[in-house]
C-alpha cells in the first residue's frame, strides 16, 4: 500500500485535475451535507435563479444524514447514503461549482459526463462504519434547511476523513461496467 494522500478543502481545479480513480486519500477541512431533499431544494433555487444557501464554489458535499450528537458529542454515526439517490441532482450542482462528493456506490453515466465536463471527482468512504466515520468530524453545524432534521444540510470540519477516488475527472472508476 502506497502513502495515503492528504486533501484539504476546498479543493482547486488543479487538485481535481491530479486525482486518480482508485487514489486512497483523506480529507479535512468544511465539507457540507446535504441528502436528497436538500439536494432538491438546491436545484429548485438554481433553476429559479436564486442564491443557495451555501457557496459550492470548489466546495465537497457528503451524503449523509447522521444520527442525533451523543451527549458531549459533535455528531452521532455518519455514514455515507448510496449515492445514486442524488444523481438526478448532482450534475446541476457540479455546474455550479461543486468540486466533490462522498458517498456509496454507483453513479450514473449522466453524473459521469458531469464530473468530467465541469472538472470534478466522487469519492466512496466506508458503508455501514459511521460510528468509525463520526470519529474524523471534528464539529458540526446546521447551515440549512433546519426543517429537514437530519436531512439539514451541516457543515462539517473533517479531519483524516478516508475516502477513496471512486469516480476520477478523466473518466476513470474503480467499479465494473
């Protein structure tokens, strides 16, 4: 096994451009949450042409809805939601400026084309660890939509997050066709 890289956010155009499907890394700095009904509401406020809550500029969104803090906790397990159930809305996002996402699984070939268009990447952490994941988030805070609980999207400071490049600016997967 290789040396781990380090990323930190939020990520340019240069880094993207440098990462390889199969790449282990970990990331720390902000990322943001967000889920599908999140998700939703960010694309209905592009297509209305209205400002979204948060900048995505260069920005990383985790898919994830994590369980309610343990007391004197940041933040309950937060593991990764399969990512495919954001596929419709991701490429509007890419658009925008997002630079990454962390999930699991499979993405479609519509979010492929994206991520090599506007120059972005998909990473895939560890399913069905999110108690471990919780130990790399070092705060966390609702920016918005409140209202959906733990479908809120979050700002997280990641520190050592493990992911690896599941889905590479060039084209490239670690998944079968």
């Amino acid at each position: 096994m290789g040396k781990i890289r380090k990323l930190h956010t939020p990520l340019s155009n240069e880094v993207v451009r440098s990462l390889g499907a199969g790449e282990e890394l970990t990331i720390s700095g902000a990322v943001f949450t967000a889920r599908d009904m999140a998700h939703k509401r960010l694309c209905q406020l592009l297509d209305a042409g209205e400002p979204l809550p948060v900048d995505l500029q260069g920005q990383v969104i985790y898919f994830v809805g994590p369980t309610p803090a343990p007391a004197g906790g940041v933040i309950g397990a937060a593991g990764p939601t399969t990512s495919s159930r954001m596929d419709a809305f991701s490429p509007k996002l890419i658009a925008a400026g997002l630079k990454g996402m962390i999930g699991k699984g499979y993405r479609d070939e519509r979010l492929r084309q994206a991520l090599r268009r506007y120059g972005a990447v998909h990473f895939a952490t560890l399913g069905g660890a999110g108690a471990l994941l919780s130990e790399h988030i070092v705060a966390a805070e609702i920016v918005a939509y409140e209202d959906l609980q733990t479908e809120a999207i979050r700002r997280l400071e990641l520190e050592d997050f493990p992911v690896i490049v599941a889905y590479d600016c060039h084209g490239a997967t670690v998944y079968s066709s």
